[in-house]
C-alpha cells in the first residue's frame, strides 16, 4: 500500500484521457475495457476499442495488424500499452491506435485507472484505529488488535470501493464512508442514554467488511463472483467469525449482538437483510449508515449535475430530480 | 400555561388509579372512558363503567340511581366526580360506585389525566428559543419570533402530543422530541459540510407543529376532525404560510425550501408525505425524525416490557421481538 | 386573456412546423428547445438545435456565426427568430439556419408554441361559472365569487395544463378537465341520495386548481419549482385558504370538508394525498376524476396512434396495449 | 318466485329475533347457525346452538332430550322448528328450548331467513328487461332474449346477492347492484362521444351473472364449492359462452369485446381479473362498478354505526373510519 | 400435420438467412417483417425492409420498381419471394432487393420462417398420448379421447408455442413443455401419497391449450386478440367445458377440480390465475409448471450468452445475472 | 440419541394428557407452561397453571402452600412433578393441583414433551447416509464424512425441527423434511440433463442445518436467541465454513456454489435470503424446498380439520380455505 500510494504521487503515468485533445499524439497505459472486430469493405478485419482511465473513456480504432493483435489474446480488462494519434469524428475524439500491446499489472497503478477518494488514506486510515484504540471494552479492543494486525486486510480495507455505482463508488470509498459513520456515531450516539457504544462503533467499522471480497478493483470496479453469490453481509459474518474465534474469552452475547449488526443493517429484508434490527443499536446502525450513504450519493450525484440548473436530472436510483437551487456556490462548496 | 403547570405540581387530584387498594374509599374525579347500560335480572337498569386517569384504569358498576345519572347526560369523555369503594371481583379491583357526578372541565388540571414528559416542560421550551434565536439568518428569526410572540400556539405547542400511540405520545411530547432533534441538528449537521444548518434548524422546529390541531388532548388523547381529514402535514403548511405572510422581506426561495422540508418529512408518499424530499437537507431531517421516533418509540415499549424476559413481546406496528438481553440493568437506566 | 385569445385567432405566426416542406424558406419564430455545440472538422464551431411550435419540433444546424450567436446569449426555451432553408438530410427534414435571434416574449403568442384545448376557452368558463352559480349554498356561492373576481387567478385557470403528459396536456387542459368532471357530477350526484351536491360540485370545481402554480406553461410545458416541492395538492390548499378567510361566516365544518375534498382527490397515499378519502363526497371525487383523466387520457393517446393497427403501442404508464379494433371509425370521430 | 315473493308478504313465520324479549314464548322456525355438544356437572350432556333469521341471532340451551336430538341428525344450516321461553342471562336473551325439531326447506319461505334487498325485486327486474329491449343492437337483443327466456337463470338473477360482506350482501343484491350500474351507464355513457353503449350496457348487466353459481343463498350467504374454486369471472364466462353459442349470426369481434367486459371488471389481476381492461368500455365498467359497489357499501357501513358519532368505527377492509359528520340527519335519510 | 411435418424434412426452401455472406445470390422466400418509405435525394422513393426466417434477420433495401411494389399492397407480415444480391454495408450484411413479390401462405412451410422445437413433434405427441392412455380414471381416459379424435385441436396442440419470450417460445413448444411437465409429474407425484395422480396428470396436460389460441403463430409469434382479450386461462376454460360437454357421466366434483387446476395454475392472482390453489393438487401443479418454465428458460438464455463469461448478461424478466461459471462445456450439452 | 430413543420406547412417562378424564387421580411429570398469581376472595393467593406434554394442555390451580411452592422458584418452561386430581369446571377438565415440585431436566425424555415425527428417526437417518455415500464427488463425500463423524451436530441433526409452525414443527422434522427432498431431488434431477446432481443433493442435505441452533427444542419448541439475531441461514453458512475448513482440497468454486445454495434457498430477498438464486443447482432447490414445505404443510393443516367438511378452516399464513372434498377418505390416508 505505502508503494502504491506513492505511486499515485509520482504519477508514472503521463497522459489523462480527460486531457486528450485533436491532434495529439498518444502513448500511455489505458484499461481496454471492450473491443469489437469488424471488417472493411476490403474484407480486411479492422477492431473498435474502448480505452478508459480513472479520468474517463474515449473510442478508438485499430486499421493494421488485427491478426497479430488477437494473436497476442488481449482481453476486456486488460491493462494495454497504446500509441496512436487524436482525431476529431462527427465532433467526438476518436484514437487512431497504431500500437496496442498487453502491460502487465504490476507495472501500473491501479490508482491511475479507477477513481479515488479525494482523502488521504493513510490520515484516514489512522483515524480510525485510534477510535478503536479508544474502546473500554477489552474484547472488542482485541479483536480490532487481530483485523489491524492482519496485513492483507488492511490492504483491503484501504482499497475497497463502498459501493459499484450510486455512493463512495471508487478506491478508498469503503474507509472514507466507514471512518465517516464512526464519527457520526461519536456525535448522535451520546444524545441518547443506554446506548452500548462500544458495540456500535465496533459493528459500525466492521459492519461492511464483507465489500472487501465482495467486488473486485484492481482495474476495473465490479462485482466478484463470492459478491454476487453471497453477498457482502455473508461474506463479512465470516471475516469475523475467522477473527472473533482467534480472541480468547470473547462474551458470546456480545459476539452474537456484534454479528447481529452486520446481519441486520440494511434494515429490512427486501434490501438484502436475513434477519430485521432487533436492538436499540441495530436500528442506530442501519439509520447512520443510510444518512452517510444517501447524503454522500446525492452530493456526488450534484456534483456532476450542470451548475447553471436549478435541478438536477432524474436520479434512477432514489426516483426523483433534486433541487439545487440557484446559489448553489454558497452550499455546496 | 403558568396557571396549568402551576396547579400541576399543587396537586389539586389526590387519589389516582395506581394507588388504589381494595378496602378504599375513593373520592376524587376521573375521565368517564366508558359507559354500558346494562339489565339486572330483576328488570331494573344497572351501570358499568370505566374511569381513567394518567395512571391508568379501573372498571366501576353503578348499581342505584340510574335513570337520574342518565338524566344528567354524561357522556364518554366527560370529567366526573366520584365517590365508592374498591372492591376485589375475580382478582381485579372494581370501583362499587356510589354517586357519579359530572365535573366542569374548568375545575380539574387536564395533566391529572393525561401522560405527561418526564422533562420540565419550560425548560425544555426556554432551551429551544435559545437555539432559534442562536440562527443567523435574520428572516428565519424573525418568524421564529412571530411564533414566540403568538400565545395562543405556544400553548400548544408546550402541551401537544407527539403522537396518539408509539412515540411521544403524552402530553409535552411535541416539545421533547422537536427539542431532541434539534440537539441532533446541531450534533449531525457539522458533519457534512455545504448543509444550511440555520434553514435544516428552522424545518426540523417546525416540522410537527401541525399536530398542535392534528390531536385532541385535553381529557383524551385522540385525533381531532381536522387531523384525520387533512393531516398534520397540511395543517402545518397552513400554520406556516398564515406566520410567512407576516415577515417583511421573507426570501421566496428559502420560504419554499422551508416549506418542502414540511412536506417532505415522512419521506415517502406511502408514509403521507406529497412530496418526497428533494434537497439535502429534507432527506437529513426525514433521517432524523425517524432516529428520533424510532428510538424513543422503542425505548418505551421496552421499558413498559417484563424486565427478566430477554426478549420484549411483539411489537404489532414495527412487526418483531426485540431483543433486551440479560443484563438490561447496565443498558437502560 | 382576450387579448391572448384573439391574438390565436388572427395568427400572428404564419409557419408551422408541420407544414414544412423540403426546399421551404422558413422565416417566423420556433422555440429553442435544446442547442448543442460542435466542432466541424477544420475546428470551427457549429451549432445543432431543435426548434419546436404547437405542431411539432425540427432539428436544424448553425453553420456560421456561430460566436455571435453564443455572445447573444440564447438559451434552451427561449422564443427565437429566424431564417433559414428546409433541406431533406437523409430521409428527415433539417433546416439549415441562416440566422437566429432572441424574440421578446411579449411579442409572441404562447398559444403558437404550446398545444392548446380544441374547446373554446370562453364557452366552457362561462359554462363552469353558470354551474357555481345554481350552487344553493350561500357560503359556497361567495366564495366561488371570491375566485372568478380574482384576474390573476382567473387568467391562470383558463390556460393551465391539467398534466405534463397523459391526460389534457395543453393550455386550456386544466378548465376542460374540470368543466368535464362538473359535467359528470350533475349526471351522477342525482343517482345517490343523500349526497351534498353543492360541497361535490365545489370540491370538483376546486381539487386541481393548485395545478395553475404546480406547472410553467409559458412557452414550454413542465413542473415549476414550487409544483415540484410542494404538490398541486399543497399549493391548492394554501389558494382555497386565502379566499376562504375572505368569506364572512364559512361554516367550519364545510370548510373542513372541502379541504378535505382537495387533499384526498388522488385517493391514496402512494398516489400523494396525504390523507384518504373519508366521506362519500370524497370518494366519489376520486372516481370522478380517475373516469375522466383515464377516459380522455386513454382516447389522446389513441388518438395518436396507427389507424391501420388493430392494437395500440404499448401504453407505459398504464402498462397494456389498448384494443381500438378494426371498425374504429365508427367508434372514435 | 312468484309464489315465493307471496310469501314474504303474507309472512308465514310469525316471530323474529329481532321482536323477542325477556319472558317471551318462542315458537317458530329458525336456522340452526351452530350447535355445540358439552357435559353437565353431573355428567349429562347438553347443547347450546345459535339460531338465526334475518333480523339477527340469538343464543340458546338445550338441557333435555339431547341424545335424542342428536339422533335426528341435525346439521348446522338446517331450519329448524323450535319451541321454548325467552331468559335473560348476564344482560344477554338466552332461549330455554324445550323442543327442537327439523324442518324441511320446502315448508319455508328463504327470504325470512336470509337479509333481502328494500327494493321491490319485480319492479327492478323490469325495469332492467326494458333497458335491455331499448338496446339497437340486434344480436345483443337477442342474446338477452335467450337470458330472459332462461326461467332458471331469472330466478337465480333476481335471489342473489352481490356479496358475502362489503355491498349488495342480501338476496336480491345482485339485481339491486346491476341496475344501479346500468342506470349509471345511462347517466355517464353520454358524456363522452364514441362509446359503444350498446355494448357497454350488456357488459355491466352481464358482468356478475357468474355470482348465481358463485354463492349459495338458500339459508345461510356463502360460497359455493365453485365459487371458490373458478371464482365468479371465470363462472360468467360460461354461462355467457353457453348462452352465445344459442344466438346466429353474433359477430366474433363482439362477442370477444363482451367477454373482455367480464374477464376485465376488477380492473387489475391483483383483484382477480385474468386480463387489466383494454378498451374505452372495459375502463369505464370497471369504475361503474367501484363507484356503486363502494358508494353502496360505505352507505350500508354507516347506517349501521352510532348517530350520535361524528365518525363512524373502523372499515377494516377500506382500512379507514369514515366521517359522518354532526348532521347526519340532512346527509342521509 | 403430417404434410406439414413431411415439408420440414424435406426442405423446400433452400436459403437461411444465417447462412448468407456477402457476394451470394438471394432467391428464396421470406417474412417481410417491415417496411419503410424514404426519400432519395433526387426526390424518388425507395423502400428500407426487414426479412426474417426462422434463422435470424436481414436489412434490405429497394431502390427501384417501388410504386409497382406499393401498388401490390404487400403489408408487415406477408411472406415475400425476393430476388437479389447480399453487400456489406458498414460491416453488416444488406441485402439489395431486384425483385419483390407476394407468396401466398399455402405455398410455404411456415416451420421455415418461426423457431422451432429441436425435438421430433410426433414423437413427443405419441408418449403424451400413451401417457393419457395409461390413466385408470375412465371419465378422464373418455375426455382425452374427446381432444385426440378433434383434429383441429390436435393441429395446433402439435405446433402452438409456450410463450412469446421467456422459455419454450418456439413452434412445438407447448407440446415439449406439456410433455415435460407430465413426466416430472410420474416421477414426482409417487413421492407423497394420497395425491390423485390421474386428476393431476389431466390437469397438466390441459392446463395450456389456451395457449393454442392465445397465440398466432402462422409467420410470426405474437399475442392473438383473443389471447390479449381474455388470456389463455379463460380460452382454455372454454375449451374444457367444451369437450367436458359431451363425455356422458364426467363426475360433477371432478369436473370441478379439474377446471380448478387450469384456473389456479399461476399460483397467485398477480399472475393471472383468477383463483388462488385450494387443492394439494393445484399447489403440485403450480410448482411443477414454475420448474419447468423457468429452468428451460433459464438454460435457453445461457445457451445464447458467451460461453467465455462466468456470469451471464442481465436477465430482465428475472431480474439478475447468472452464473454458468468456468466448466461450462461439462455442465450443459 | 441412543439413550433418547430407548426411552421413548419404554415409556418412563405414564399419563398423558390427552388420556386424563374427570375423576382421575394425576401423578406424573408436566412442564410448566404458564403461571399466573391471584387472589383469592379472603385475600390469600392461589396460582393458575397451565400443565403441558406432547399430546395437548391442561388448565390447573393450586390453592395451597403457594409461598412454598413460589419460593421453591419454579418458572414457565420447567418441568414439573405433579400431583392432583382431575376435575371437570365448565365443561372443561381443570387439574387442582396438591403438589407441584420441581424436576431436573436430565431426569426426563424430552420426547415425552414435544410432539415428534411418526417416523423411525434411526431409519431416516441412516437412508441419509446412504445417499451421501453414493456421492461421486469425492470432496463432497469427504465433507459429509466430517458432519456424520461429529456427534454433537448428528445429535442435533437429528432431533431439531424444521419449523415452529407450518410444517415439520415436530421432533425429528428437520430429518424427515431433508430426506423427503433428498428424495425428491433423486426423482427430478435425471430429468433435466445438466444438473450437477451431487452438488444439488448436497445442498438440500445442507440447505437447513441452520436450524439446529435456531431453534431451542429441549422442552418447548422456539426460536433461539441466535436464531431470532442471525436466522438460519447464516448460522448455517458458519457451520458449513468450519466443516469446510477441514477438508483438504476442496474446489473453491464448489464452496462458493454450495455456500450460494444455502445463502439462496428462500429464493426472495422478501422471504430471507441476502441473495437470490443465481444458478440452475440453486433455482431447482429453492422449488424442491417449496413442494415438500408446503405439501406437507398443507397436508398436516388438513389432518388436524373436520372431516365432516369438505372446506378447512381459514389457513392464516397462506391466506385461503382449502378444499378437502367428500371423498377425502380415498385421498388422505
């Protein structure tokens, strides 16, 4: 991760596609996320290609040597070395590819081809374990001692999105909403007595873990197959269960609410919950989660929203056009 | 208000229904809830009827003097004096009634009859136009103003419900939980940067006034015509628009915008809400008004619950168990 | 209004887009419906646009002067001039525009440029008026009287829309919708005894007029800001309780009950009445209006369709083919 | 029918529930609704049984002769002939029966026992023949001719109910139900242009007919064996079929357009209609038939509740109370 | 039939569509499945067209002759005999039509323009019928006897499809997916005892044959009037009740069940079933007709998906992606 | 288990109450259902009880040495050593209790307590096996191997109920329901060619064994704390990841279909499962689950109904009579 974050700083790739212009002449890294074969008139076979980066995509077109391409088992997915020119078609950019070779995966940053949170992940990430290092509760400290001690889950951790479409959809979104939630849940907790906010916070951080496994990010954000199969709360009951079984004297009534925190916190089983919330802090969960992640997916919506609208489009999703209003300068910043 | 609270902590009512004891001589006055003729064997009219305070209720029969009690027209829902004896009949306490006599509303203090907050109702109140007049923006202060100055809704607004059944659903209800929500604001609303706090501030006060015409409650709890024929949402509306109109300069936009949070604060049109919510912060107070609801809501159902049972009984509107656990004591005091 | 309505008569415009004609020189005002800048290959700019009137809209290009036209400052919805060349563009009319200027709102007739009622306006007010004047209830009578003594008001209830789409989507659509359903209770009403006519007939006359502010229809068909945020439903609320306050003596109750009558017309919930219908009158509004916004929406749109075809395309928000059959011309005229 | 529409007037059963008090000699004949076994102290069995007519129910005991009662093999459902003396006991009317007996059905008149219609049964039939004879379409003509000239088929036309519960729910509801609707149609069609009224018509007095086999009716209101089993669209599909197949010459398109009607008339499939309305005629039937059946049944709902209640108890199937107002008198007579 | 079935063997149309390549000679029948006017830009007409066989489809165009072509009346829908050359335009196959005309119905093999079933008709008819001759139920072995002995049923029984999309949506398909339900029903109904195996065996094989109308299928697959009119439930009530007309003796209560199992076989009332499953029987035949419908449709949608993916592409209808996972190959032949 | 099962055959338990008639003098072992305090007229306190075994209940009272007996601690779900005598009060049989003692738990067969499967739970479990050894699959063969060698979860396995209520809510259902599927999958697999037929049979063995710890089932049959917290689901996935854990080698991709299997099982979010079915494996078992709950369901509802009536009484759960016939002899066995 300390690698891969540098990476980011000294930009080894050069070339953004949201900075292409006609004319230029392009030789970078791109993800080839699809590629079609037609043929020419000539009966010659000729490819169309889509490029992208975590700035954005951009069509292409390869004339010359198809054969040896396909030859060489490019896949969607893969990372690809191009060059080529910037031209200009019916008033869109089109890359005329003159090169296109396969770039093996560890010789890139990730980070250059999906987006990421604008935060530092480290500032984060250090956050929120002192949050946990602030617990009274000498189980639940010991059991956040095992998941920081293990390194591929923090890696993980770090990295994952929160989400593929709709809110913290990109690298590092899965910490940013976490550590965002266990500071709402210092605020709102302390409103109301008799709240177990050791628990809270504990079922907070951990309670979308399972995202880790659930989608795949290396290159392009996506569900895995463990994802779509099982779903993040099964996958996350498991992580914790592997951990819990390794922290000696563990309450069993606090293992089973702590489990029960991530088992019920979509809130209903429509949305993917086996079991509804049956506690004060399951109801509390489930509610901070919703506001963190519907209040960051409508700003994130806003912010790609034309600014000179007082509306926004129609969001698919939640069903509805958002106002904006007309000095949006002073609120949204 | 003064008066009322005033004779609240006097004690005008002596003897309520939980202090009863078989051998008693009661002699005090009650809510009428209830009221069936019956026919004794020997042909001749008897009564039974049910008495209630803020304590609870007791069943009573009137076996003498009927026809003369129903020439005095009491109906269900009248204060009554009372004199008689409890009795036990098949394990339950029974009230043997001696004379029943009605009783002008002007004479009793309704809070005898009615649950009332735990809280101090002008403390609560005074803590509220604190934070109002702590706004900045200077037209939402002034309708704030427009309000305090209004006695006739103060009044209300100290005394209303919250609701009839589930939450806040006693007499200073309306206050406590508009006060806990605004405490949320202040809480959540820094979080997240680019919220008009002052506009979210003046909605979340503002949300639920319409339940001040929306309920009856000045011997019993109810709906009144007006609430079950136009809902507190529009009621609210009307209240709102009839202070606007007298607040020289008020922005249009922000008049809306404080209207949609009205509106839209149930969230859904299944839940009664017109409109859903369109801006950030009607989806924050939508958020907060069921954090609020819910949690109290489920705090006292379990507080009213069998303390050495792990589980509460079935919650009817909410449609599950919860789980209270073995070691209560620690969680809720 | 008159002046509006003999304005549609006299036919300022001269051009319609359906009547355009590959080879036509088009020199009148259109609508701006929407404007899209390109870049031709040697690099110059160029604009596509839509161009809309009543009839119909057409794409057009901006070959020249492209800049100057930016500097104007023309933006979507706009009322533009212009000049220009109806070319056929692979197998579709296009024009080609020599030149396009802003066109000062009042210069134009709205009714040119949005679909309007095939009814004469005057005729079916005078009508509506007739029919609030044979109400036999003085209370109502006034306050009709409050209503049609308002210009402003007036001069909006003849030429709103009744919807954006399915049903009396056109200037006018607001007063025929209404005048039909008042129609429609005088044949019904009779059927049942023991129904208050006059309070239906006021509740119909009344239940959409929150429609004249819910929509902008000054040059394009679509939600205003305060439709979007408060309901019809709401906005009529606040219109009735503003004429309302201005009628001596109102019985209460009829005041609450024709409230009631807006804030229920839709029925239920889900469809944005924030309370259900509670008395007969109300019911039987909602049947009421669902005949006739059903019936009329369901004949537009088969009005719209292939005469030729046995069956309609799919309807997608009632969610069905219609049958029109095979004889339809002795169904439909 | 004729002989049995006598016999209600010249009232063979001379006692009704209704009618008994305290002290009485009863000695009639009534439906034994239920009849439970249970033992005595010392030993003995004895029965008690609810009997009814249509005017109520009343509980009664059976202490001697029970094992000789038990032979004759009375069924709940029989009539039965009873005689004993009218007690009060627990401010209840109890009968004392001395003798209970059956009785066979031929010997009396159903309409004493089952709930029937104000309306003159005769006089409604008429008056729907008319309508059916002022139809232009021949061949609809004459399919109703063959409906008419079926003596069977009448007699269950005019006996049926509409209902089990809701509206229409006594013998002679369904004429009463479908000549209401047909007098709407006559009333509505008009309004709009391009109806097929003819078609119309025959659609709303056929619609139901499957409610003759879909019930029984004979002493107690129930559903048959095939009314539960094929529901009453899918029975009046075949009696149609039936009837259609006896007429020449009926065109195909309308023969379809007709059953369309039926298999339409609940208007959504979650109501139990096979296929959603298609047509102009199928729409506007389906809200004939809401508008009665709810008008209708809402009315009988409040008739029944307290007049001195400005709202009515809760429509557990409408999920909502009703408002009746403080002048009932001048609403409804 | 037989004719019919001897055609598909021997092939009389020699060209599919999915066998063309640029530079062939077309010469053979097809479906014109549309049609469309255009202009040239010398202001002639030509004609864009669809051609489809049961292989696939084609974009064609007609630059000459088109007024001769129009004159001839050809309509969507209409078999078409085509001369002409096959181009690739923009890296698809065109076809330019020479020569366009009329083919009456009777002179093709419509096998040869729908999809049909892979499996031999007369073979799969054969077993069902042996299956029906198995039955000991003599009522039933008469009733089938009834079906087989009307030739026209057993024509369209042979060729209707199962559905338009989603699963068995071919020629033959009703036949495969009836045959395939009766032997899940042999092996499944010996399971649980007391099932009446003879009504449950009839009940599957008839609960379809609506369908034989519910559908045309003469060229192209779609809806009939009658099938969108009343659904294939109500069709084949009527079909039943048809021939159940002429068996002597068919027991009432049998007939009863029998026509329950076709009209309950949705499962639910949203699904089109007018009565919900009130037998053992009923339950059976739901579940077996879901397995069946939705794993063949399942498997017909993988079959048509990359076999190079794990996951299929969205399935609209079901709502998700599905997993064919890495050894395909193995799991489906 | 072995034990267990021999004390059912030998019968340590006496009396049950089923066989108790008025007179009789009581002397056995009882659990504690309900126990209510009252007092008696002279002020001194008896208890209310309810008594309770496999075959039904009994209502009881104790009049004497309440202190002692509430001293003694006793509370609802013990067992309890009873003595008394059996008499008849109103028509109902009531126990007046002489001594009531605790009784430790070991010292009974909970068999004698909870109704139980009328199958030979040894036979069942051994045909189990027998299905597993025929397992090619030799990484599933050594998985079941590590479930059938761990005594505690075969214990388990074999005693746990499916249910609460609905079906298979008996000692032994768990078994009896996961045999009658693994059979049923023996029958349907072969049918469909495709279908890894070990992995499927696997998952139905495996499908539920999250019951085990759902349910508490020692004296009275409930859900868990962990069950109500997690469901069975996801206690199921935890047992099958620690059996997993334990076998070498086995494939990924195997874990994850087997996992999805149960994670999917209710087929519906709505129904429990955080994920829908996804393979052809997973869609056949969710059917197979349905057929044997809902015919045995449906089937056990009937055996409990009148036999005299051809309809049950209302099924609340799946909203419906069902129809049982006349000649029910002939069906149910």
């Amino acid at each position: 991760m300390e690698q891969s974050l540098r990476r980011v700083e000294t930009g080894m790739k050069k070339q953004y596609i949201d900075g292409l212009k006609a004319g230029d002449t392009a030789a970078d890294v791109f993800v080839l996320s699809a590629k079609t074969l037609a043929q020419k008139k000539d009966g010659n076979n000729y490819l169309t290609v889509t490029l992208t980066d975590r700035t954005g995509s951009i069509k292409g077109v390869v004339w010359d040597h198809v054969d040896e391409i396909l030859d060489a088992g490019l896949s969607s997915g893969d990372f690809v070395s191009i060059s080529g020119r910037v031209n200009e078609y019916r008033g869109n950019l089109q890359l005329v590819v003159q090169t296109i070779k396969p770039c093996p995966p560890g010789a890139v940053d990730p980070g250059d081809f999906l987006p990421q949170t604008r935060h530092n992940i480290e500032n984060m990430f250090s956050r929120l374990v002192e949050l946990t290092e602030a617990i009274k509760a000498e189980h639940l400290k010991s059991l956040f001692k095992r998941f920081w001690d293990d390194g591929e889950f923090v890696q993980g951790f770090k990295v994952a999105p929160a989400a593929k479409n709709m809110h913290h959809a990109y690298l590092g979104g899965l910490l940013e909403h976490t550590l965002s939630m266990a500071l709402l849940v210092e605020r709102i907790a302390g409103h109301y007595h008799g709240i177990d906010q050791d628990l809270l916070l504990a079922g907070v951080i951990l309670h979308d873990i399972g995202k880790i496994r659930e989608f795949v990010y290396d290159r392009r954000l996506d569900y895995s197959d463990e994802g779509r199969l099982l779903s993040h709360i099964v996958i996350g009951i498991q992580m914790l269960e592997e951990k819990l079984s390794g922290v000696d004297g563990f309450p069993e009534e606090q293992a089973l609410l702590l489990k029960h925190l991530i088992v019920s916190h979509h809130g209903t089983r429509e949305f993917g919950s086996p079991e509804i919330p049956r506690t004060v802090e399951a109801l509390l969960l489930n509610y901070i989660d919703e506001i963190d992640s519907k209040v960051n997916g409508v700003r994130e919506f806003m912010a790609t929203e034309d600014p000179n609208e007082a509306w926004t489009s129609y969001h698919r999703m939640l069903g509805r056009h958002f106002y904006t209003g007309k000095n949006k300068k002073d609120h949204l910043d």
